[in-house]
C-alpha cells in the first residue's frame, strides 16, 4: 500500500476521532443544559405553590402600592388565619375612606359617607397577594415559568419567578417572593416589550404576629348604618357562547347580580341609586381573569374600548343586550373575545 494513502487513512481516523469527541463533549454539555433547565423550571414551580400557600395560610399586615398607568392607589391589608377560617382586612386610603372585611367567602363593605355596609359573596380569588388559583404545573402550558433574580422588596430579600407567556394573548409576570414565607410581596404585569404597564408592591409588610384588633372596622359602631345585600346567585348562561377565548381560559362561574348606578346628586331627596340586573360570565386560565357583563341594552351607551395600565375594557352591543368584557390581557385578546361572543336562539 502506498505510504501517501496509508498517511491519508491515519489522519481520517485521528479527524474522526476528534469529530467524535467533540460531538459527545458537545451532547453531554447540552445534557447538562438540559438537566439545569429542568431543575430551574421545577425550582420555579415550587416557588409559584409556595407563594399560593403563603397567601392564604400565613397572618401578615402591610401597606402596599398598586400603579396602573398614570394611577397610584394605596392600600392596607391584615390578614389571619382563625383556626381554618381567613379573616381579612382591606383598607383603601386613597380618596374615599373605604374598608372591606372578609370571612372566607364573605364579604362586608364599609362606606363612612353615606353609613352604609355591602354585605356579599367573593366572586373572584385573585386579589393581591393572593393571585395564584391554579396549580402551578398548569400555567406551564401557557407560561413559561423560571427562576429570575434575587433582589429586595420593602427591606426583605426576595427570589424572583419569571412566568412568559407562550403567545401574544396574555401578558408577563414577575413575582417577587420574600424568601422565607414564599409571601409575594411584588407583582410586575409586563407587555410584549417586557415593559411594565401594571405593578403592585408591598412598601411595609410584618409577617407573623398581627394583633387582631386590626381586623375590626376602624368606625365605631356601625350597628345603626344601612346594611345593602349585594345578591349574587349561580346562573346557568348557556345560551351565550364565547369561541374567541385565549387558549387556556375555562369558565369558572356564570352568575346574576344586581347593580346599583352611581348615586344621585348629594341633595336630591327621595331618590335612590337605580338597581338593575347584571349576568356575568368569568374565565381563568388560572392567573388572570376576563369577565363578560351582560344587560338589556335598553340604555343609551357608545360603543368603544378602553386600556388602562394592563386592564382593557371593550362595551358593544349584541342585539338587545349590552355587553362589558373586562380583562388583565392585551388589546388584541380582548378584540377576538368580544367579536366571538354569540347568543344562541332559544
């Protein structure tokens, strides 16, 4: 065999052999990759349960900050676990003094001005701190969940939880979770820029020992106050269907409930806030919420839509009734939703 082919056949082997080793240097550091990706992602799972549990099952109190586009509004929250009853206390301290005390599922209004308590049922668990209703293995078909940063938040060291979406139909997040409680104490709603439009934040928070007193309503007795019931009853809205919902978002409630228009002019006496009957249809994919009001359209409205910070509002009328979809998702959601609404013949 000539010696130039001999040559030629030895450095094929030693190519070979380095192609080879670079091949599986290259598979065991994607491996690797991989394996660190799926320990980050079961990692940030944790978390997200953790901060649903830390909502619910631990007693704190703090004042936190809710910024939505030009707006900053202020608030109070105390909340105690009673045995395996929440008892919660919501202050608002902007503008009007308002309070809302709940026991569970119920919930009393106070309104100082006009010494009148609301009394009614919650419809909806995503308020702050407590956003999460889902497990959190179910948002990882919608969300692509991991582990962000490390900062601080209202003097406590907290991890932050990434949650990107998967399309165009629903907003980011990042969760600021204090990191011993799991209590989240920031919650930043991000546009597809991954720029913040919406954030809510603790600027004071104690964990563990809330002296009870603080849950009771701060105006003396109220016992002599106007009580309103708030009637909200399970409804079956069958008739109506919505083809048009961000993939994820499953109905969760269909209900009736009874509104009252704004008040009339302080000074016309012998004339109430008009009552009228409102159907409400809410979807979830879990994190956020849209919901769809539906009335007789009877009343003179302009058709339009509004944004402000991540929440949208779009009013159309659908025959001969008027319709109000609500929701934290983007414009372009809330478009498909209220064009797919359809009322089926009876």
């Amino acid at each position: 065999m000539p010696l130039m082919l001999i040559t030629n056949m030895r450095q094929t082997r030693v190519l070979l052999g380095v192609v080879l080793s670079l091949v599986m240097v290259l598979s065991a550091h994607a491996e690797s990759i991989d394996a660190a990706n799926a320990a980050d992602k079961q990692e940030a799972q944790a978390l997200l349960k953790k901060i649903q549990s830390a909502a619910q099952k631990l007693n704190y109190s703090g004042t936190f900050i809710y910024q939505q586009a030009n707006q900053i509004r202020t608030s109070r929250i105390t909340h105690v676990l009673e045995g395996r009853n929440e008892v919660e206390k919501l202050e608002i301290l902007d503008g009007q003094p308002r309070e809302y005390i709940r026991r569970n599922e119920d919930v009393t209004g106070y309104m100082p001005e006009t010494r009148t308590k609301i009394v009614e049922k919650r419809v909806t668990q995503d308020g702050f701190p407590a956003i999460l209703a889902a497990l959190p293995a179910d948002l990882t078909e919608y969300y692509n969940v991991k582990l962000g940063e490390t900062g601080r938040v209202a003097g406590f060291d907290c991890q932050a939880v990434l949650l990107e979406p998967r399309d165009n139909m629903r907003y980011g997040y990042k969760l600021w979770a204090e990191k011993i409680s799991g209590l989240l104490l920031r919650a930043q709603t991000l546009n597809g820029k991954n720029e913040i439009v919406e954030q809510i934040s603790f600027t004071q928070i104690n964990i563990g020992n809330i002296d009870r007193s603080h849950l009771k309503p701060s105006f003396g007795n109220t016992s002599s106050w106007h009580t309103e019931n708030s009637l909200i009853n399970p409804a079956n809205l069958n008739e109506w269907t919505v083809t048009g919902m961000p993939p994820g978002f499953k109905k969760v409630r269909e209900l009736k409930r009874m509104v009252a228009d704004a008040p009339p002019a302080k000074g016309a006496v012998g004339m109430a806030a008009m009552r009228r009957e409102v159907s409400q249809l809410i979807f979830s994919d879990g994190l956020v919420a849209i919901s769809i009001f539906i009335e007789p359209g009877s009343q003179s409205r302009t058709e339009g839509s509004l944004q402000q910070g991540a929440l949208n509002i779009v009013g159309k009328r659908q025959g001969d009734y008027w319709l109000t979809i609500v929701g934290d998702v983007p414009p372009a959601a809330m478009r498909q939703v209220a064009n797919s609404i359809e009322l089926k013949n009876k």
